[in-house]
C-alpha cells in the first residue's frame, strides 16, 4: 500500500511539475504577445500620422503646382501685353 501511494505521489509531482512548466511557458507567450499587441498598436498609430501627412503635402503640392500654372500664365500674359 505504501509503496503505491508513494508511486502515486511520484506521479501527482510529475504532473505538478509539469504543470507549472506549461503555466510558466504560457505566461511568457502571453508577454510576448501583449509585447507585439502593442508594438502593433505603435505601428499603426506611426501609419496613419505618416498617411495623415503625405495627405497634407499631397494637398500642398496641388496647391503650389496650382499657383506655379497660375503664375506662369500671368508671366505669359503680361509679356504679351508688353509686347503690344
């Protein structure tokens, strides 16, 4: 009888033992996960001010090569005018 329980008691350590290193293991995955969650969550933020600012110079460029055509055409006007 006791020969079985002190096998069993054995086993039951085994399994313990076992069990804290998948729990161990499980914590670190899950800190490895939230670790990339929030790196994730950085890039993304990063992506959408990069995008919020292309936008603007996209805008500003329209606007520059807008007045650049208006400026030329108003230089091509007035030298027609002068050479009238």
């Amino acid at each position: 009888m006791q020969i079985q329980n002190k096998k069993h008691i054995e086993d039951i350590e085994d399994r313990n033992d076992k069990l804290l290193k998948f729990k161990n293991s499980s914590a670190n995955v899950q800190h490895t996960l939230n670790s990339l969650k929030d790196k994730l969550e950085a890039a993304k933020k990063r992506a959408g001010d990069i995008k919020r600012e292309m936008e603007t110079k996209q805008a500003s460029l329209i606007k520059n090569e807008a007045d650049i055509a208006s400026t030329a055409e108003a230089i091509r006007k007035a030298n027609i005018m002068r050479r009238k």
